[in-house]
C-alpha cells in the first residue's frame, strides 16, 4: 500500500510526502487545514466531541483543542485522551485521506489544565530561577505529558517583554528584559521540540508577534503605539531568539500595532515575520484574533472580510475558527478574493508540521498516559524549579529561616488554596486538583512545631480579622499568605474569582486591597514576628507591608508542589534562589518602573527631578540565607572591534555556613551612540550553586553587537565608542575601535 500511497511511506522525504498528499487533496480539503475546531464552551453554549466529528465530515477540518484550555469540560486525563482518541480516530480511520488532527494546548506552565499533571511555577517565577537549563527540562516535562494526551502543539512560550504590571497578562512573561526573555522563551523551545518534532516533543507556539507586552493603560489587547527603534530593541529581540531555535509556530498579538491589527497585517506576519526574520513554520491565530478584525478593531466589514484579511496577511491556521470560517475561506477563493496559492502554501505549512510531528505514523494518545503525568521524577524537578524561583526580598535581623519556633501561625486568602497557588491557565476549582497548599505544607515541615490556622480574609473581604490577630499573638511567629487569586487574561471572569469586574486584582488597583492590609496591620500590631509570602502574578505595590513586615517572600505562582517549597525555605530546609526578573514599583503612580529606561534631559537640573528608577526592590534583587563574596571580576580585554565579543571572568565565594546559590548579574550600557540607549541593559548572567566555602569562577561572553545596543534597522555601529560593563559593585570600560579599510 506505501508504493501506491507514497504519503504514508515514513521511508520517503517529508518533501515528498507533503507532494504526493497535496496532489491527492481537494481545495476544500486544503482549506479544512487551515480551519480549527475546539471542545468546550467559548461563545455559544458545549461544542462537544460529536459536533467536532461533524465539522471533519462537513469542512474537513484540520486542528482541535479537546482539552488543554479553560473551556473544556476535559480536565481529568482519562477525559483528556478518551476525546481525543474518539477525534483521532475518526480523522484517521472515517476519513478519505486520513490527515490527523493537530491538538493544541495551552500548557503554559505544564499542562496544567488537566488535573494530574505536574504544574510548574508561571513564566515569571520562572524567569526567577534565571536558569535556562532548568527551564527547559520543564518544557521537555511538559512537552512528554502533552504528548501522552494526544496533544502536539503547545501555545508557548510567551516572548512578550512587559513595561506595565497593571497588565493581567504579567505574570504569563518572563519579565522585563529583552535579554533574559529571550534566552528562557529559546530555552523554551528547544524543551518542547527537542532534536526534532517526533517522540515525545511538541511543536512550540511563540506568542504574541510582535507587541502585545506594552498595552496602552496596561489594558489587555489595548492598542500599542511604540516607535520602531523600540519594536526592534526591545519588543523583537526574544521572538528572535525563539526563531533562531527553529521554533515551529507563531502566534500574532490581539493588538493593533502602530494602527494594524496584528491578525490581518502583512506587514508584520508577512513582511517582518517571513520575509525579514524568515520565519517559515505555522502561524497560528489567538483564539478569537480574527472574528476581533470585524468585531472590535472595526478593520473589516463583514466576516467574511475579516477571514480575507487575515489569510492575505499570512495567517494559516484559525485555531477555533471552526467550519464557518472555512466556508468563508472557500467563498473567498470562489469569488477570487483569495488565491489558490495563498491556500496551497498555508497548507503545506500544516502538513509539513504534522509530518515532522510524526503524526501520521503515532497520532493517537498513549495507553498508558495516566502513568506519564504528575510523575515523581517530575515533581522534583517542579520542587527544584520552585526553590530557585522563590525570591527573599526581605530579611530583618535574620529572621528567616525559622529555627526555634515552636507554634507557628498561618493566616491569608492564599495560605489554604490550591487554585490560587497554581495561579491562571489551569484548572479553576480545586476538586481532584493534587497539590500541597502553604499551610499543608508547614504542618508537615514544622517538625515539632505547633501549626494554628485563621483564614483572616479572603482576597478583597475580611473574614474574621480579630480572630487571626488573638491566634497571631499566641503564636512565636505568623506566616501572612498574601496576593492575588486565580486569573485569566484581565485577571479573569468575575464568575470564576473572588471579586467582581473593577476590584482587586485589576490594572487600577496594584496595592493589596484593605481587607489584606488590614490583616497585615492587625497581626503585625500584636509584636509578634510576620513572615509575608506573595502568591501573585506580577509584582504588587506593596510598600506598607515592608514597614510592617520583617521578612517577604515572593512566590510567585509556584504550582502543585510550592507550599511544600515554600514552607522548607521559611524553614531553611532549602534556600530562596530567586531573583526579581521585574521590578517592584513603590506605587501605580510611579510607573512606569524599569530598570533598563532611556536617558533624558533633565531641564530643571537634575536635583529638582525625581528618579527615573525608584523601585521598591530592584530587578535582579533577592537575598540569601548565607553570604555570598565577589573575590574577582575580569574583563578580557579593554578593547574590542564591532562583531567582536568579550569575555567577563567572576569568581564568587559562599563565605557563609549554609548552601547558596547567586545569579551574576552583567549589566552594561554604550556610553555615546548614534541613538538613544538604556542607562542599563542586561547583557549577560549565570547562576552558580555553592556550598559553604566553596568558591567558583564563570566565565560570560558578552557580544555587544548582537545585544540591540544600536540602530538594529541598520548594520550595526562603526564608530568609535565606548562601553561601561558592571558586575556587582565593579564598572569596566570597554573600547569599540572600529574596523579600518
């Protein structure tokens, strides 16, 4: 049959493949590939599995997300890989050619949306390991229990560079610099693809081309006007880093960007993204991205106009678009408002991934797949993860870790609450949600110890506040779980979190709502010892809680396994590894607050303006239980040509009598450029582990020229000039001769 099949011969090229299955295709059949299908609930009620069957057999449709997303009734992974092997199988065995279905997930921080699975800390905790080798053992974890689901696309990672907290979508990044997004979303990719696409990888889904980290107001898909030398600088270079690891899909932005939505803008999808950047895989719509062309950036008419653009533009895949939007592709191509070819080449695209994918030989989920997720090898890697993610921000007269307590006190809305702890994308009622929340965690780690509980308050209302304060004063130390609930986008439907539209969280309110406040201040006024613990998306403004809080510990959202972590760092049975990947603002008033801001003018003199960086705690900030020691830092050279690059060599020492790790920090800037750059930028970094006395040397390679110091819309500088790099407390100056004729 394979001679006669040359497609379904896996001995033959994917080349040849791709040809001989083109050929044999329909136009309406092309066009199904290009058209996705979804189960669950979005706009209009359940589309279940049997309304999915009919949209193969009616629009030959291509790609489906079963489970995965916060739609879909599939939550557990028997549901999971039931719907998803009753998909298969129809497309694979009912249908005339057989073409396997694409399943997509949005496994963001694990595959997180199916209950068994191991959940690992989100993007920005993450980032706080600033450890890209870390991170992409998570993404070959995620990516292997996909993969036993059924699912082989996954919508990450996330390359969106954020400038405004207030933004909901915050903590779905990893941070603030363009420099560390990019080497974690890089690391990223190559986790979920691995060698190539087949086994237990996925293909990786960068997101969201090329601006969506910079809304106006902070408003999730507000318009963003930024000016080209910032696209190119700072908002571009991670998704560079993302397609200079091959990754094999793209997802535009919900934005308009300098006036064009993202999803119906061929400047950018075919312009910048395939023509300059030459990217030549998948791209794949955000959920909604084209119906949004017609509805709300009022860009097209009709639809049916909206599908044109979109495609014209240089989209392939509509992810829920479903058989409307196919007809309206093959209505398009009747009334040739649409060219064949602009189908035929989506397309091929499509089929080439599912190729390479190894769909056609393996496309169903495995037997075995309960035994793949949640594994313990798994979650200790998550444990690892949460460890070196978990960030001290402060640590008065040492009072962490805690050694001699003998009742210790938990109150807060996040201290009890497995869903909050997860944090956004994944599963938002704790039923058979498998985790150790931070009180459960304490009680099995504070040996010896006697562990109280108050609820205190609940995110935005009071409880029994009184009540947490009697049990707080009886008590050698509190423990206040503070911070934010299950989010979505802006901070999520008011139906599924514990405030309505317009309270905390929302991008207005960045400081703790009164409820917490007030029980901060109330446990903190009996004199005993509070110990804070963040459980949040993004940094909050939180200035009142320093004056009234010896020691905060920023967690992030740190998944299934962080009140276990979390409770052995207050302990000292582990070390907070964090460090800030973003800034933490005093206030919403002073935003925005990053570290790698554009010089200015200052016409009054520089003492009548206040500071342009006046941050709570710093980006890269975070403290140790023990005393690191920089014994030596070294440049290898004092002067370099442009392309060339410079070696910085640190030796770092832990002096103390506890394990401890340390992030090096370079930070560098160009001293006088033909354009405007940042009074800081970071250029490179590596994080070491030490035991007590031992010391360690790292060598960093910076290249100055492919950091997007200069004008990255011309080839680069040729100029005389010079650097300044820093590391810890140490400036260098660094020459750029240029190159002689």
């Amino acid at each position: 049959m394979t001679s006669e099949v040359r497609y379904l011969d896996p001995s033959l090229s994917i080349d040849e493949r791709v040809a001989d299955l083109l050929e044999r295709m329909t136009l309406e059949e092309k066009i199904g590939q290009l058209a996705g299908s979804y189960v669950g609930v979005l706009d209009d009620g359940l589309h279940d599995v049997d309304d999915v069957i009919e949209e193969i057999d009616e629009y030959h449709i291509g790609a489906v997300a079963p489970f995965g997303w916060g739609g879909s009734p599939n939550e557990s992974v028997d549901e999971a890989v039931d719907a998803a092997r009753r998909l298969q199988q129809h497309a694979v065995e009912e249908t005339r050619l057989g073409i396997p279905l694409l399943f997509a997930s949005d496994a963001i921080h694990g595959h997180a949306y199916i209950k068994e699975a191991t959940v690992f800390p989100n993007a920005l905790g993450a980032a706080a390991t600033w450890s890209p080798d870390l991170i992409e053992r998570t993404a070959e974890i995620t990516a292997a229990e996909l993969r036993a689901t059924g699912a082989a696309q996954n919508y990450s990672p996330t390359c969106d560079v954020v400038r405004d907290p207030r933004w909901g979508r915050t903590g779905e990044t990893f941070g603030e610099s363009p420099y560390l997004v990019g080497q974690l979303a890089a690391s990223k990719v190559r986790g979920y693809q691995g060698d190539d696409l087949e086994g237990d990888s996925v293909l990786a889904t960068a997101k969201h081309f090329p601006a969506y980290g910079v809304p106006a107001r902070g408003e999730d898909a507000a318009p963003v006007d930024v000016s080209s030398h910032t696209l190119r600088n700072v908002l571009l270079p991670p998704f560079e880093a993302a397609l200079d690891e091959d990754v094999g899909s793209v997802m535009p932005c919900y934005n308009s960007v300098d006036g064009e939505p993202a999803h119906g803008s061929g400047r950018y999808l075919t312009d910048l993204l395939r023509e300059e950047l030459e990217f030549d895989g998948v791209v794949v719509s955000d959920w909604n991205g084209i119906t949004q062309l017609h509805e709300d950036h009022r860009t097209a008419g009709t639809p049916l106009e909206a599908a044109r653009q979109t495609h014209a533009a240089g989209l392939d895949i509509g992810s829920v678009a479903g058989g409307e939007h196919a007809g309206h592709v093959q209505e398009l191509v009747e009334q040739e408002a649409l060219s064949e070819a602009v189908i035929e080449a989506s397309a091929e695209r499509v089929l080439r991934a599912k190729f390479e994918l190894g769909l056609f030989e393996d496309p169903y989920p495995d037997d075995d797949a309960a035994d793949a997720l949640g594994t313990s090898e798994h979650l200790d890697v998550a444990r690892e993860t949460v460890r070196k993610s978990l960030t001290l921000l402060q640590n008065e007269a040492d009072l962490l870790p805690l050694e001699d307590a003998d009742e210790v006190f938990v109150t807060g809305p996040n201290a009890d609450d497995i869903v909050h702890q997860n944090g956004g994308w994944s599963c938002n009622a704790d039923e058979g949600v498998p985790g150790t929340t931070i009180l459960e965690g304490l009680a099995d780690v504070a040996d010896g110890a006697t562990v109280t509980y108050e609820p205190g308050s609940e995110i935005n209302a009071p409880v029994d506040i009184d009540a947490a304060a009697e049990r707080a004063a009886e008590a050698d130390v509190a423990v206040v779980a503070l911070g934010e609930d299950w989010y979505l986008h802006e901070f999520g439907p008011s139906a599924e979190t514990d405030g309505e539209t317009g309270e905390f969280p929302t991008r207005r309110k960045l400081s703790l709502p009164d409820a917490q406040r007030d029980l901060v201040e109330a446990v903190s006024a009996t004199g005993t010892p509070v110990v804070a613990v963040l459980v949040t998306g993004r940094p909050l403004a939180i200035e009142e809680v320093t004056d009234d809080v010896p020691a905060i510990l920023m967690a992030y959202y740190p998944g299934r396994v962080g009140g276990e972590m979390i409770a052995k760092v207050l302990f000292g049975e582990a070390e907070p590894g964090g460090r800030l990947p973003i800034s933490m603002p005093r206030s919403a008033a002073d935003l925005p607050t990053y570290f790698n801001y554009l010089p200015h003018p200052h016409p009054i003199g520089p003492d009548e303006h206040p500071s342009s960086y006046d941050p709570l705690f710093e980006f890269g900030h975070g403290l140790s239980y023990t005393t690191l020691e920089y014994e030596a830092i070294d440049l290898s050279d004092d002067a370099i040509s442009p392309g060339e690059d410079v070696t910085v060599s640190v030796t770092v020492a832990n002096t103390g009598d506890r394990h401890g790790s340390e992030v090096v920090q370079v930070f560098g800037r160009d001293e006088f450029s033909s354009v405007v750059t940042p009074v800081r930028e970071l250029w490179a970094f590596e994080r070491v582990e030490l035991e007590p006395g031992e010391r360690t040397t790292v060598d960093l390679r910076v290249d100055p020229d492919e950091l997007g110091l200069f004008d990255r819309s011309t080839d680069g500088r040729r100029d005389d000039g010079h650097l300044q790099l820093s590391v810890a407390d140490r400036t260098f100056e660094l020459a750029v001769r240029p190159q002689r004729d």
